[in-house]
C-alpha cells in the first residue's frame, strides 16, 4: 500500500496494492499500522456507501462542525469519481485551496480527508458507488456545506452548473466568504 501527501499534505491519497490471478484479485485497503506511520490515526465509527445513478452526479461539498467533526476515508467500488477536498482551516497556509482526484474501482485509489476540510464528488461514470468510513457519526445539527460550484474555490468540475445532478439542499449551500470560522488551523 502506498500513502503519499497531496498538494495539501493533511490530505493523503493511498493506493492499495492489488494481488490478481485467474480468479480475480484482492487488496488490503485499511491497515492501522501502515495508515499510522503515514500520520493516519483515526479511530473510524461509521461507514457509509452511496450509489449514484446518472454520470455528473454531484455530491458535497459537505462537512461536520465540532464537536462532530469528521474525517474521511473515501473509495470507489463502482466508477469512477472526482473527488475534492477544499481546506477549511482559517489560517492554513491552504485555506480556501482544495484537492480534486480521480478514483476509480478498477485501480482501488483512496483519499484521506480530515477534518476540517469540505468534501465532494462528481461522478463520471454511470451507476457509481462510493464507500467511506467516517471518524465520527453523523450528527445533523453539526452537519454543514459549502457551494460546489464557488468561484472562489478555482474547481475544474467535469460538469457544468446546467449538467450536474445535485440535491436541493446542495443547490443552497453558501459560498466561501459566507462560511463562519468553524475550524482553525493548528
């Protein structure tokens, strides 16, 4: 398993190592003591899996407050996404700058995503799903976003405002400069 930092180096991409014969393959995508030696010290309570239909679904960007705030452990299982990560810690040197990767199933990538930072995806392919593990439960009242599609933010989405699938609540999200200083860089 390889786990390198990101343009942002909270935020970690982690390819497994998949072993394949005649019957298929298997990959490790979790171990405790790998992902700790790369500074990966979750303790992670929930896992939760989403299926989108159409290609161009857009999910998030989404994020939990304090004292719910969650970490993310993201892969593919079905497609292929784009998936973001925009640093929401006031005065890191990467605030309001985010990091887009392409997972897919067939290659098993990973992102790491800790908290503090929104989280989102585009689907590019039809019929995708996605499966992460989360570090704390989810907590609606501590439940948050940011506008997918904020200027500000500099995302190259494979779609347009007109072709992304998105839900009400997404289509309302506020933009960056709205945001209140929910986390603090350390």
């Amino acid at each position: 398993m390889q786990i390198t930092e990101t343009r942002i180096p909270a935020v970690k991409q982690i390819v497994p190592k998949k072993h394949g014969d005649a019957r298929g393959y298997f990959m490790e995508t979790f171990s405790a003591p790998i992902f700790a030696a790369a500074g990966i010290t979750e303790s992670w309570v929930q896992d939760n899996q989403s299926l989108s239909g159409p290609k161009g679904t857009v999910r998030g960007l989404h994020f939990q407050i304090a004292p719910a705030a969650q970490a993310k452990l993201i892969r593919v299982i079905q497609g292929a996404i784009l998936d973001v990560a925009v640093d929401l810690r006031h005065g890191s040197p990467t605030f309001g700058q985010h990091v887009a990767v392409e997972l897919t199933a067939d290659g098993g990538e990973q992102l790491y995503v800790p908290a503090g930072f929104a989280h989102g995806f585009c689907t590019l392919a039809p019929d995708t799903a996605v499966a992460y593990k989360v570090s704390h439960i989810y907590a609606p009242a501590e439940d948050k976003g940011l506008r997918w599609n904020d200027p500000a933010l500099g995302i190259g989405w494979p779609v347009t405002e007109a072709e992304a699938l998105l839900s009400a609540k997404d289509r309302q999200q506020p933009l960056l400069a709205d945001l209140p200083a929910y986390f603090t860089y350390a």
